[in-house]
C-alpha cells in the first residue's frame, strides 16, 4: 500500500511538472517579440536610402510606421538591417517598426531616432577643397615635402577657336588645338567651377558658394554677384523664337536648395521661386517650336519653364535616382543619372525609362554630329543615334568622366584627376591627359629638417626616408606627415613597396622592414655591409642595388635577402621593374637587366658615360634619369636605349610615373616632366629652392 502511495505522488507530481510546463509555453507563445535600435540613421546624411538596424528576439513580419517604409517585411531573431525606401530631403522624427509573430503577436513599438536627409552635406564636390585623383610626391633637403596639385574638370565648351575646361579650386584650362595641349588660366577663385558655356559673346562659368564667373575669350575672367551662396551645379542660355533678342532671351543656372538663377547678360543676377529644396544639377534648354528650360536633380527631380526662365514646374520623372545631366537633341530631351539611369522626353513633362546597358552613375550627355553622348563613373562612355538604344565604349581610362561636349568635329570629354579625352566620332576616344600630370606643385610642412632622399607609396600611404635613419610617413593623400620611430641612425637611401609590405635600405647594408603600413619598422638581416641604395618590387621579389654593384633580393616579403651575382663593379643607384624586367643602372652610364625574376643580371649596352643615379617604368617604357641632366628612355623591356633630349643640364636624383606621365627631379629645385612617355621633358615650376632626392606617385 505504501509503495502505491509512493507510485502516485511520483505521477501526481509528473502531471503537475506537465501542467505547468504546458501553461509556460502557452504564455510564451502570448508574449510578442521585444525590439530595440541597434544603428541609428547617420544624421545628418545626403542618403536618400539610408540604412537602419534594429534587433529582434523573434522572427515575425515588419510592419511600418510614420513617413518610412521597406521592402524588408520579415525579422529575424537578431539583429535586422533594413534599408529605407527612398525619401526626400526633411528630417523624419515619426518612423516607426513593430514586428508581429507567427502566432500574431506584435512586439513593442520601436521609434526610429530622427534623422534628417540633407543633400547639401559636406563632401558633394561643392566644398572648396578637392580630394581628387593622384598626385606626385618629392622630397629634398632639409626635410623640404613637395606634392603636385590634381583638379577634377567638371566642365568644357568651345568658342572663339578653343576649347576651354573647368573645375575645381577655380581651375580654368585653355585648348587651341582640338583639345591635344591645354593651358592653364587664372580665374581669381579658389572655388570649384561646375559648367561652363558660350552664348551671347561671352563665357560664363558658375560654382561653389554662388561663384559666377565671366570672360569675353576664356583667358582673362572677372567675377560676377550673383546674389547667393548656395552652389550653382549648371548653367544653360535660350531665347524665345522667332525673335531670339538679347532682350528676351536668358542664361539660367541651377544649384543646391532649388536655387535658380537667371541673367538676360551673364552679369546681373536675379533669384527666380523654385518649387523644390532638391538639389539641382543640370539644366538644358530646348529649341523646339515651344521651347523650354529643364532642370534635372537630386530623386528624380525634373522642373520645366517656358522660355523666360522665372516660372517652373515640376514634373514627375517615374524615378527616385539623382539625375545629373541633361540635353536636348534630334527632337528630344535626353536625361542621366545614378545607377546608369537614362530618360527620354519628347516635351519635357512625360519622361520615359531608357536601358542603358550599365549601373554606373553618369553624370553628362550632349548631342552633337548626329549623335548622343553620355559619359561617367569608372570610364564609362555610351552612344546612341536616338537617345533610346545605347552602345558602350571604350574609353581608355577608368577615371569618372563628367561633362562632354562636341565642337570643331571634336568630342572632349573632361572628368576626375585633369582626365580629358578627344574623339573624332564619339566611338573611338584617345587620351591627351589622365590625372594629375605634375605641372603645380604646393609646399607641405615637414616634420624633420633632416635631408629625405627617397619617397614612394602604397596603401594609401607615402613613405620618406633620409640622413641619420629618419623615416616621415603620411596617411591623408601627402597633406600631412609625421615622424616615426627608427630603428637604425644609419642614412636611409631608398624604400619601396610591395605585398603589403614597405622595405627601406641605406648605409652599412641597412635593410629594414614594416608590414602595418609604415607605422613601425624592424631590422631585417642583410647580407651585405655595403651601402645599398636604392629598392624595387615585382613578381613577388625585392631587389636592392647599391655600391661595388652589390645587388640583393627577397622573395619572402623582405624577411630575408641573399646575394645576386653582379655583372659589374660599378655603383649601381637605381633600379626599377616593368614588364617581368629588372633594370638597374649607375656609375658610368652602367645599366644592369634581369628577366628571372632578379635571379641573373647581364650588363646592357648604354648610350651615355654619366653616372645615371634613377630608373621607372611606365607605359611599356623605361625612363632613366641622371647627372648633367641625362634622360635615358627604352621601349623594348631595357634592351635597347636612347638619349632623350634633357631641357636643362642639372643633376637629376629620381623619376617616377603616374597618371601618363613621367616627372624627375633634382639639385637646383629642379622638376621636369614628359606626357609623352618620355620623348620630350618641360621645365616645371614649384614652390621650393631646395635639392630634390625623390619622387613618387600616390595613387
């Protein structure tokens, strides 16, 4: 009897045991999921999509709230990342989420912080300091830091027998000859230009912080009030038909905020009403039997006036991508935009979605010789005889191209970097300048007075090295530089990258070696006590020249370095790498060649006596510079070579290449550079009176 009693007090309390479970499962089930923000809206953002994170402790269904939605329905248990439908510019305080289980029980509501979409946020190229592509990098004596100056070309139209081109920090170039040779001009602005064009006899460009600029030839530019501060993005001229007077017809420029402007002479300026605060960005007019002005913008934003410019409305575009540019040609209104966008208008006020084949952003097209020409990000440039069905081609160049315009049976396309191209038909586009090509130069504070003989680059990052062991190094594209710590006072005489990984060597067979960017360096093991002078990297492999003809290499990253058999006593000073070939060269006009990977060296037969002290490659070119102002140059992988003709008899100490161009430097302050892969060298003029060791290009 009492082992039943037993028996039933164990089952008695299993049910309960049951019981209770069964009702806590029930309550969990009744108990919706709890959701907390995880990521805030970056405030204020010029992301018109921005991205939300919150987290959920159940998967469920989203629901939305307020001014923001989706199209993410479903949470995860987790964190949730969402990305908001595209919104307009405002501040958006009443956005909401709530997430409901399967069961249909809904969570807490979740306020999204507030946050405000702004388009006219720093960094959208209406700052007055540019960012833009390369630059070269020299150093000298006394610690003297010297970096050439890059401008993005935003614009370009032709007039008076010249093509003429701005950008930014006020840079005006000037081209008589079919866009081949540009000149620069002085605009009397530091602010980025935006558009420029021709009408009414004479030029205007507009800009940054209202800048209105005005040139009767395009070489000589006075300044304009226009009445505003707010950056003006395009600029377009049209008169009302059949009369076409100066007195009814008007310049219209377009800008942040909404804002426009029109000026029936270019010089007097009158705001007009917008009915947007969207960011505009292009504007054409055009010259059909009732012709229109048509901004285009930020989502989408289209607006259209009659001839006179002062009263606007807007239309809807069927799209919230930023529209950059705009023409008008053979009967039609073509637009550009993000994400490859491409619109077509007969009238201005329905717009049509067009393929254009890519997603990268555009930002100009233009109609001209039958044809429409669209171009932007990554090189892109596409055709089309109606505006409708589009081609890629190929442009040569993967900088973002921004404006493009066709005179003279010319297209000239202008973008990042100074990058401009030339076309005779719009299919076939050849390169006449890619990036910064070393013609200004700007002093930049030096944290040593220590003479640097030796510069180079990679990750970003700029590298010096000089007397007594200094090493200098900047991260913010060559503005800035500081000191770091050595861990050798022997004189540094050469540093070059590669794999990550920055190598410098100097006297006494100093080798030493950083692999986080420059920020700390270790002596590495060198095989040699003679001084070693200059390094290179290529297929893996360091390799180090210096004195008595020593040559070392690595291909461990500069870990460890063995000696090479050299063909020659002689100093050798500099060496380079291109096209799987090692070049060395020095004392007595010696140069050196290796195609194994540094393995083996033979001597090469050289046309010049002078001690050559440094050699780069570029562009299936070597460029060999050195004493009393010899150039050396081959183009067949170091075979074979040839004097070219020197515009000075100094000393030159380095060469380097970028962007299509090579640039040497040397005693006296001298800077000389060659756009056409070394054939022939200008003088430059720059800011110091200091010896020049150095040179390199940050890309």
């Amino acid at each position: 009897m009492k082992k039943l009693n037993k028996v039933s007090y164990i089952l008695l309390i299993f049910c309960f045991s049951l019981i209770l479970t069964s009702c806590a499962k029930e309550e969990e089930k009744k108990e919706g999921p709890v959701i907390t923000e995880v990521y805030a809206v970056t405030t204020p953002t010029s992301d018109s999509s921005p991205n939300y994170t919150f987290s959920s402790t159940k998967a469920g269904t989203i629901t939305y709230g307020g001014s923001c939605s989706s199209g993410t329905t479903s949470a995860t248990s987790g964190n949730n990342t969402i990305t908001f439908t595209s919104l307009s510019d405002g501040t958006y305080s009443d956005c909401t989420i709530i997430v409901t289980d399967s069961d249909g029980n809904a969570s807490n509501t979740l306020s999204v912080t507030s946050f405000t979409i702004y388009d006219d946020t720093p960094g959208d190229d209406d700052t007055t300091s540019s960012n833009s592509g390369g630059k070269f990098v020299a150093v000298g004596n006394t610690g003297t830091i010297i970096t050439s100056t890059s401008s993005n070309l935003w614009g370009v139209t032709f007039a008076n027998s010249k093509f003429v081109s701005v950008g930014t920090s006020g840079n005006i170039l000037n081209s008589s000859d079919n866009g081949t040779t540009w000149i620069p001009r002085t605009s009397g602005t530091t602010n980025h230009l935006r558009d420029i064009i021709y009408e009414n006899s004479k030029f205007v460009s507009v800009g940054a912080s209202g800048t209105i600029l005005s040139s009767s030839n395009g070489t000589t530019w006075s300044s304009m009030t226009s009445g505003t501060t707010k950056g003006l993005r395009s600029i377009a001229y049209g008169c009302i038909l059949p009369a076409c007077t100066r007195s009814i017809s008007k310049f219209v420029t377009v800008g942040e905020s909404g804002t426009i402007l029109t000026s029936s002479d270019g010089t007097t300026w009158t705001s007009q009403t917008s009915p947007t605060s969207k960011k505009l960005r292009g504007i054409t007019y055009g010259s059909s039997n009732d012709p229109i002005f048509v901004a285009v913008g930020r989502t989408g934003t289209i607006l259209t006036s009659n001839g006179y410019g002062t009263s606007w409305t807007e239309r809807d575009s069927g799209t919230t991508k930023k529209l950059n540019g705009i023409t008008y040609g053979n009967s039609i209104f073509v637009t550009v935009g993000n994400s490859g966008s491409i619109l077509t208008s007969i009238d201005g006020t329905s717009w049509t979605e067009r393929t254009s084949g890519t997603t990268q952003d555009l930002y100009g097209v233009t109609y001209d010789n039958s044809l429409f020409v669209a171009e932007g990000d990554s090189g892109t440039i596409l055709t089309s005889s109606d505006g409708i069905t589009w081609t890629s081609r190929t442009s040569g160049t993967t900088e973002g191209l921004k404006r493009v315009t066709y005179e003279n049976s010319t297209f000239v396309a202008v973008g990042e970097s100074s990058t401009i191209l030339i076309s005779s038909n719009g299919t076939t586009w050849t390169s006449v300048s890619v990036g910064d090509s070393g013609t200004s130069w700007t002093s930049v504070t030096s944290p040593t007075t220590k003479f640097l003989v030796r510069v180079t680059t990679g990750n970003n990052t700029v590298v010096a090295v000089g007397n007594d062991g200094v090493i200098v190094r900047s991260t913010d594209n060559g503005t800035s530089f500081d000191n770091l710590t050595s861990p050798t006072g022997n004189t540094l005489i050469g540093v070059g990258f590669g794999n990550n990984t920055f190598v410098a060597t100097g006297n006494s067979g100093s080798i030493l070696r950083s692999t986080d960017n420059g920020n700390s360096w270790d002596n590495a093991t060198s095989p040699t006590s003679n001084i070693l002078i200059q390094v290179t990297f290529g297929n893996n492999t360091f390799v180090v020249v210096g004195a008595s003809g020593n040559i070392v290499k690595s291909t461990d990253n500069g870990s460890s370095f063995d000696n090479v058999t050299s063909p020659t006593t002689n100093y050798l000073r500099g060496v380079g790498f291109g096209n799987n070939t090692f070049v060395g060269v020095g004392h007595n006009g010696n140069i050196v060649r290796s195609t194994d990977n540094g393995t083996t060296f033979d001597n090469v037969t050289s046309s010049t006596a002078k001690n050559l002290q440094r050699v780069t490659f570029g562009n299936n070119t070597f460029v060999a510079v050195g004493d009393d102002g010899s150039i050396l140059r081959s183009t067949d992988n170091g075979t074979t070579w040839d004097n070219a003709t020197s515009p000075n008899t100094k000393d030159f100490r380095g060469v380097g290449f970028g962007n299509n161009t090579f640039v040497a430097v040397g005693s006296g302050n001298i800077i000389i550079r060659s756009t056409d892969n070394g054939s022939s060298f200008q003088t430059v003029t720059n800011p110091t009176t200091k010896n020049l060791w150095g040179v390199g290009f940050l890309e």
